[in-house]
C-alpha cells in the first residue's frame, strides 16, 4: 500500500518515558531475556509481602502459564495503600456524573476507606477468598469500590455490564455461581434512567445461591425489596469499621471473571489471575499513555468491558495515577461532552474506542473546535479496527496534529495491550496497530499454521506467553485449551486475522471466526441466533456482520419462518425485542431479512461467507458457489435483499 502516511512522533513527545532506541533496547530484551526483564519490572512496579520465587513457568501447548510463583501480594495494597504515604490526598478518581454539573473528587485516603469499609461488610455477610461476587453497576465510584472491596478479600469479581439484561444477568451469575450481588437502584445514562434493581430482581428469581445484594442508591428510584437479601449499600458501609485488612493472595491466585463472546456457545467467564496480570496493565498504563506523575488520564470505556477493567481501575491505580470515571455518553448534552470535559477537569490522556470517534466526527468540527483541548497530550483507541478516515480526524481535529495516537490492540483474554505504537517511540500509520508492546511476540500463521515471515498476511497468534494471558475459562478450562490453544498447536491463537507490512507494523484484519465487533462490543453470531430461534415461529437462523458508518458492524439476520407463518413487520418486532431480553440493547439487530431458505453445503453447514457478501450488497463477489446444496436459495436471498 503505497499511498499509505507515516507520521513521525511529534515534537509534543520528545520528553516521553520511552524514545525509539529506548524501545528497541527493552523490547530485545523482553523476548531474549524475559526472566530478568520481568524481575525488574515486576520490582518497579509491584510491591510484593513475600517474595516471588520464579519469574515464569510456561507451557504454550498447554495453555498453562505461572507468573511470579510463590510471590504473595494483594492488589488493593499495590492500588491504594502504598501510595498513600505520598498519596493520601491526591485525588484518585475524578468521577464525572451524567449531568454535566455533578462529579466528584475522591483522594486515595477516601478510596482506601471506602474500599475497606465495603470489605468489611462483604466479610460481614460471609464473603471471603475465592467467592465469587457479581457486579451489575452504573459508572459511578462504587463499581470502582466494588471491584477493589473483592480484591481486598481476595474474592473473585466478575462485573457485568450494566446494559446486558436480565437474561443475560442470570446466566453470567449461574455460571459463576455468585453469592452476593452489588448494584445500584438505577443508572443514568444520557438522561434516561436503567433499572439495574428491577432487573437485577428478574435476575435473582433464578439465582438461589444468591443470598445478599448490595443496592447503591443512585437515583433515588423505586426499587421492589426482597427483605434478608437486599440492602442498602449506603447504610451498610456507613455502619462498617473504616479499616480491613488486606488477604494476602498467591501470585497465580484469580483477580477476577470477566465474560466475553465466542464464536460458538454460551459466553466464556474468561479468568485472570493477580500478579501478572496487574504488571502487565501497570506497566501497559504507563508507557502506552505516557502517564506521568500529575497527568489527568481518562478512558471512557465502560467497567463492565476488559478496558474499564485494565484501564479505568487497575493499571491506572496501581501507578498512582488521577483516573476520571465517566457516568454518561459522549453525545449527551451535546456532542462537545467528551472535549468539555477534557477542558473542565484539565485532561491529558484520553483513551476511547472508534465507534465514538465516528459519531462525534459525523456530529461535525464545531463541536470540537469550540473547546481548548490544550491539555491533551496522548489520544488512545480501542475495541475494533479504526479506519484510517476517523483516524486522521481524531489526530488532526482533535488532538490538532499535537498528540499521538495509541491504537491499542488487545482482548479480553490478553488482560492488557498487545500491539500498540508508544508516543515518544513509534511513528504512525493512520489504522495501524503498529508494534508489539514489551514481552509480546506475535506472529502470522498461514492456512497449514506456518509462521510467514516478513510481509504477509495471516491469522494473528502470540508465540510466547505474557504476564497476563488468560489462565482458563472458568469451569471449563478444556474449552480454553481448545478456543485459544488448540487451532495452531503450541501458540495462543487471537481469533484475529492480520497484515504486516515491510516495516513490520501490524495491521489488524478483523476477527476470522464468527464473532461480531458492534461498537467495540463483542458479540457471538451464535448467541444471537440461539435468541431468534426462542421465538416459536422460528425455524431457523443465521446472523452475519455487514460494514456499517458508525457501528463498525452491524447485525443482519436472516430468518426462516416455521411452514405455514406470514412475516409481518410485527414479527419483526418481537425478534427485535426478544433479542433485547435474551443479551440486551446491544444485540439489537439492525436488519431482519425474511429468508425461505439458507444457503447450505450439502453436509448442512450454513455458508456464512455468502450470507456476508449479500449482507454486504457485494453480490458481484460472491466466491466459490459449487457446493451449495441448492443454489436457488442464493438467488432468492439476493432478489429478495432487505433495503438498509
Ligand atoms: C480490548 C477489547 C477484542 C477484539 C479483538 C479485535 C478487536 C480490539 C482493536 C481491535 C483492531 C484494535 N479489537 N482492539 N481490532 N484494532 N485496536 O476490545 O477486548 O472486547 O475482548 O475485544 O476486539 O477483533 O479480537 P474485547
């Protein structure tokens, strides 16, 4: 690609913790000699109560990783209580509410007693290490306290996102087994109210095991009230001794479950552990943005997604940093919110996903360039491929030609960054996830699971384990081995397809498997399928990606009806709908195309990539159609293709 920029580190980042000798140096050194790399680091960034006794133990055919054995640590010590000698009233979390006059300064000596407070009622209640506690919360502090409170007991989060429904609630808590449920009466969203309560009541009806729910007053709401189960979050720790002592966990012991989408099934509790994984995002925090001592850092991600997890709560914390926590949507009152507040609360990295920057950059300049934004330094993205359009906007517009852009890949599974330009090291290419960060050694494997070198094309794998690989899916470590370990034998296989280029930057294809990327969301085509055929009028259902302006994906869904059913729009409707209750608002779909018929090999295998192409409007391209067990379907989809 000939016609492709270079943009060189601007002069802004002269003066950043990393330069470009400096990267290469420590990066040689992070893959030839990984053990004393990571001792350094882990004693930079970590304080430990007993001292690890190996660096790594790995097995990449395995799926098996140890980092750090025999360290003892507690990750609400490394986040709170050691700063607070030097810390205790800086502020920790800005937290900024959905109406642009409310927020919040919270010190780390507030956090530190908030967060021992709220241990000490989960103590009271019968919580302790390794129990699993689900959190179902706004973004306000407390999800914050929350997530800290169970590490402080060395109990196991596992944060769902506020918007998922009751359904998809349940599920993640069964799947769990969660004892004790933390949310909020309601959460404040762009002006409207979401009934987590209400929701979370639908939730417990089928949750037994559930015996206590921790209710946040946000709104002041009505909430129903099941007495013995529920209280009330501001009267409990209010009541609660202001001091808890840190349980001391292993290194490999787990932090927290976090569930992500699959190409197949239900979703996986994806598990990460203590040590590791709190370097890997210390470290990934600091030298990705820039963090310097003082810096106002924000992302605007979601708690409920692997972003707020790494980079709202635990990178940022664990280096001491300010992290703002934002309640409410980048639309709302205005499209100038996100750079209103960059002005109101002085903020120097802002980290957000592509599917935002589409939607203010379609919102227009004047909502920007009405604001200073003069204390932007780093700009960060996230969560899907951006295209270089958006991308040129965000450098240009936004950061005026000043600021860097990180764009950061990584998943879920990976706990922290992957691939990713660092600002005062690595030149620019608009789309580009350029380089691998310290200790990441990916690779592109052909169709036979051949290592390509130089440029090429490939499927996107990592050779080498990292301090915060995922370590199993929780009740179902066979189905890790065989998600992430098993397709290319002896590499962790990202599920990701992906170009290098000659000057071995990386750029990210998109997923090779059935999942879908709907604004940074991840979603299983199977598990919206499974939603549509609930309905008793559906047969059969196939669910596809097509491009779409703002969303990145859209979902399109082709429907064939039970013998003997009429479509109507109000059919529709209820697809639409059920949708909504099985997973949530995210999984609504945008198309819904009638369909006599699927395409299908004679073996029975939906053709996928035919329904994509006609998703897509590419019908000229439609590829190999020879094993098609009656081609005539293809034509009737076609003829027949929804007007989006
Ligand atoms: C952190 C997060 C992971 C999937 C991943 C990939 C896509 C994330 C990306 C990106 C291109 C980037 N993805 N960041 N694609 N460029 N900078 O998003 O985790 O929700 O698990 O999603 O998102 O397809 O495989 P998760």
């Amino acid at each position: 690609m000939s016609d492709v920029k270079t943009y060189p580190v601007p002069a802004s980042a002269a003066n950043a913790h990393i330069n470009k000798a400096q990267y290469d140096a420590m990066y040689a050194r992070s893959v030839n000699e990984p053990e004393a790399f990571y001792r350094e680091q882990a004693e930079q960034f970590l304080t430990f109560s007993t001292p690890f006794t190996q660096v790594c133990d790995y097995d990449m055919t395995k799926g098996e990783a140890s980092w750090f054995t025999g360290g003892k640590l507690n990750v609400t010590v490394n986040c709170i209580d050691r700063h607070l000698p030097k810390r205790a009233n800086q502020t920790a979390i800005i937290w900024e509410g959905d109406d642009p006059s409310v927020d919040k300064h919270i010190t780390y000596a507030e956090l530190h007693e908030q967060v021992c407070r709220l241990a000490n009622v989960m103590r009271e209640r019968g919580v302790k290490k390794g129990d699993r506690v689900c959190i179902y919360m706004p973004m306000i502090p407390e999800a914050a306290y929350a997530m800290l409170a169970c590490a402080r007991v060395g109990a196991i989060h596992s944060v769902v996102f506020g918007g998922f429904s009751p359904d998809a609630l349940k599920d993640r808590i069964l799947d769990s087994d969660c004892r004790v449920l933390i949310t909020a009466d309601e959460g404040l969203r762009g002006g409207k109210a979401v009934p987590l309560k209400a929701n979370a009541d639908k939730a417990l009806a089928s949750c037994p095991n559930t015996h206590t729910c921790l209710v946040v007053k946000r709104t002041g709401g009505k909430v129903n009230w099941t007495e013995g189960r529920d209280i009330w979050y501001g009267d409990a720790v209010a009541a609660a001794a202001s001091n808890a002592e840190p349980e001391m966990m292993d290194a490999e012991d787990p932090l927290f479950i976090l569930y992500t989408s699959g190409s197949t099934g239900k979703p996986k509790g994806v598990l990460h552990t203590t040590a590791g994984y709190l370097l890997h995002t210390a470290m990934s925090f600091k030298y990705t943005f820039d963090y310097k001592e003082g810096d106002i850092y924000w992302c605007t991600a979601d708690v409920g997604w692997v972003t707020g997890h790494s980079y709202i709560v635990y990178g940022p914390l664990c280096n001491g940093a300010t992290t703002l926590m934002f309640e409410g949507v980048p639309t709302y009152p205005s499209a100038s919110r996100c750079w209103d507040v960059v002005d109101k609360h002085k903020v120097n990295q802002f980290y957000t996903a592509p599917t935002a920057i589409r939607a203010l950059m379609g919102a227009g300049n004047d909502f920007v360039t009405k604001s200073s934004r003069k204390t932007l330094r780093v700009l960060g993205t996230v969560g899907e491929p951006i295209n270089p359009e958006a991308w040129e906007w965000y450098y240009h517009v936004v950061g005026e030609g000043r600021c860097p852009i990180v764009d950061t890949w990584w998943q879920t599974e990976t706990g922290g960054h992957m691939l990713t330009p660092l600002p005062g090291a690595t030149a620019t290419k608009p789309g580009s996830a350029t380089l691998p960060f310290f200790g990441v050694q990916p690779v592109l494997l052909d169709a036979e699971g051949k290592e390509i070198t130089g440029a090429g094309e490939g499927s996107l794998a990592i050779k080498a384990s990292w301090p915060s690989q995922i370590r199993t899916v929780y009740g179902d470590h066979q189905r890790m081995i065989d998600t992430y370990f098993s397709t290319y034998k002896g590499y962790y296989f990202t599920g990701d397809g992906a170009r290098r280029d000659e000057d071995g930057y990386y750029w990210i294809t998109g997923r090779v498997d059935d999942v879908l990327n709907v604004s940074g969301h991840r979603m299983g085509t199977a598990e919206i399928e499974s939603a549509l055929v609930l309905h008793d009028k559906v047969a059969e259902a196939a669910v596809v990606g097509y491009p779409h302006d703002i969303k990145g994906q859209g979902i399109y869904c082709y429907v064939t009806l039970m013998a003997g059913t009429e479509p109507s729009d109000e059919l529709k409707k209820e697809l639409v709908a059920l949708c909504n209750k099985e997973i949530g608002p995210i999984a609504k779909p945008d198309v819904i195309q009638w369909a006599p018929g699927l395409p299908k090999t004679r073996s029975g295998k939906i053709m996928r990539r035919i329904l994509r192409k006609i998703a897509a409007n590419e019908i000229d391209s439609l590829g190999d159609t020879s094993t098609l067990a009656e081609p005539a379907v293809v034509d009737e989809l076609i003829s027949n293709r929804a007007n989006k």
